[in-house]
C-alpha cells in the first residue's frame, strides 16, 4: 500500500490479467483494468477523488432535502453537505478513512457509522473487494449495533468504461422501465415510464444523464444487468444483486482524462429516500444486512 494520496492509502489487488486499485478514504473502486483495458476509468493520484469516483455512499444515497427527515416522528438534521443545493448529500462516509486488511486479490475495508448530527444509530460497515478471471465482485454488510431499529440505505458510486474505445462511441444499456423527475435541487418530483431505447441501447455520446431509474429488469439469477458495449462488440457489464432495486446513471465531460464518463450507481433506495421511505430497511439491534454488485468484461467479439 502506498499512503501519499489526498485519498488516503492505495490498495493494489492483481489476479492474473485483472488489476484494481483500491483508495482507503470511502473504500472507493479508483481502477479497474483486465489484460491493459481500463473498465474504471483512473485518476491522477494528486487529485481528491473526482465527481465521487467508486465512494461508497451510506447510511443513504444521493440527497436528502434541506438535511431533514422524519424518524418515525421525530425530526432528524443532517449537515448540509451540499451547500449550492441545500442538501445533505451521499451518507457519512464519503471522506472516512476505512481500516483496510487485504490479500493479494482480496481487499477487506471497514468503517463505523457513529451517532452525530441528524443521525443518532451506530451502524458497523465492511466492503470487500474479490477479483475474479473476468472482474470484480463487491460485497457490503450493514450491521446495527444500536440498541433500537436504526433506518439505513446504501449506494456506490462506481464509473464504468471501455478505456481503448472513444467513450462517444459506447452503447449503454440499463434495463428500467421508470424514471425519476427531479426539481432544479436534484429532488424527485415523480416518475415517469422509460422509453424502450434505454433498454435497447443508445450511444453514450448522444444522451446527457444525472437519473435515477427503478423498475429494473432482474435476470433469472436475480441479478440486474447494465452494460456499455464497444462497437467491436466487446462488453462491460455491472451487474447488482437483490437488494439494489434503483439505480443512478450520470454522464459528465468534467472527469478527469476523460471526454466523457459514466456512473453506473447501484442503490437500495432513491434520492431523498429518508423522507419518502422507498427502499429504506430498519435494521433490528444486531441485524446484519449484506448487499452484492460486481463488473465483469467480456472480451467475445
């Protein structure tokens, strides 16, 4: 592990022709590469983690408004953490600085939710990263070590690319059939059904995307499946498991070295979930819950 990072330590996993790289502060995907192709695209190591590059983002993900929520008839507020907004953005760990055991393939990272302002549980978290011959699996657990139920969510913020291809040229594909309507402060507003063009495949460089999605399509595995495909025909796919039933697409010309990059964000609940409800889970004293999503490349073209 190398430390002189604004992202804190540098974890390097390798498995045969699959290497990741893993930062210590919000246990974050910052590379992804199999036989020399970028799937995650990398930073400069000089650089804070850019647009929330891999965090993890819990105990919710994406925004609550003005920082308030309702617990069971209680008002809740959180710090504002996004000020031009005036919300409480991305969960408590973003910049934590998570405890890290690993192997040579297998990275283990480990923080604790601890009762502050807005948010009165202590919650117990683990990431761990697997590689595997065609990618990376990522498993989380949640486990509440309050003495009373404690509300919580989570998401990951992973951006996804086939590096040796013009990111222009890529075709994405999410399988949701609804949408959701946001306000100018990024809040939902509604829903909306999804076209099938979406489902299909469009060009990465013909859509401009920061949506949340649900409804989503399960494989019989029980997986979700979303992919970019190169014109080649080679595939990455991230796949989420049960549990992450929303997902949030966001493109940007602002990365780092990049034209253009996507976020795929796997979540269990949807922007300003703790004062809607959707997707949040209360967790009993002691109760664990474990979460599952993952990257794998197919090189078939």
């Amino acid at each position: 592990m190398s430390t002189a990072s604004p992202t804190g330590a540098q974890i390097t996993l390798r498995l045969g022709e699959v290497d990741a790289q893993i930062a210590q502060v919000g246990a974050s995907l910052r590379s992804l590469r199999i036989g020399g192709v970028d799937l995650v695209p990398p930073y400069p190591h000089d650089l804070p983690t850019p647009a929330c590059s891999g965090v993890v983002l819990t105990p919710w993900p994406n925004r609550v408004r003005d920082g308030e929520w309702d617990d069971e008839g209680t008002t809740r507020r959180l710090a504002i953490t996004e000020p031009k907004l005036r919300n409480a953005s991305h969960g408590l760990l973003r910049f934590t600085a998570y405890e890290v055991a690993h192997t040579d393939s297998e990275a283990v990272l480990r923080a604790t939710i601890v009762p502050q302002t807005g948010y009165p549980y202590l919650i117990e978290t683990t990431v761990t990263y697997t590689l595997t011959t065609d990618g990376i699996e990522v498993t989380h657990t949640l486990t509440n070590r309050s003495s009373t139920p404690a509300p919580v969510a989570l998401g990951t913020h992973p951006f996804v690319t086939i590096g040796d291809v013009d990111p222009h040229d890529l075709v994405l594909r999410v399988p949701a059939e609804t949408a959701f309507e946001t306000d100018e402060r990024m809040l939902p507003t509604g829903t909306r059904p999804v076209g099938p063009e979406l489902r299909e495949g469009v060009r990465l460089g013909d859509v401009t995307l920061d949506t949340g999605f649900t409804d989503l399509a399960r494989d019989p595995d029980g997986r979700v499946r979303h992919s970019l495909t190169a014109p080649d025909g080679r595939r990455a796919t991230l796949w989420q498991g049960e549990g992450f039933d929303y997902v949030q697409v966001y493109t940007t010309p602002a990365y780092p070295g990049q034209s253009l990059a996507v976020a795929i964000e796997p979540m269990t609940a949807p922007a300003d979930a703790f004062n809607s409800g959707l997707g949040i889970r209360r967790l009993s004293p002691d109760e664990t819950w474990t979460l599952h999503w993952g990257i794998t490349f197919a090189t078939t073209r």
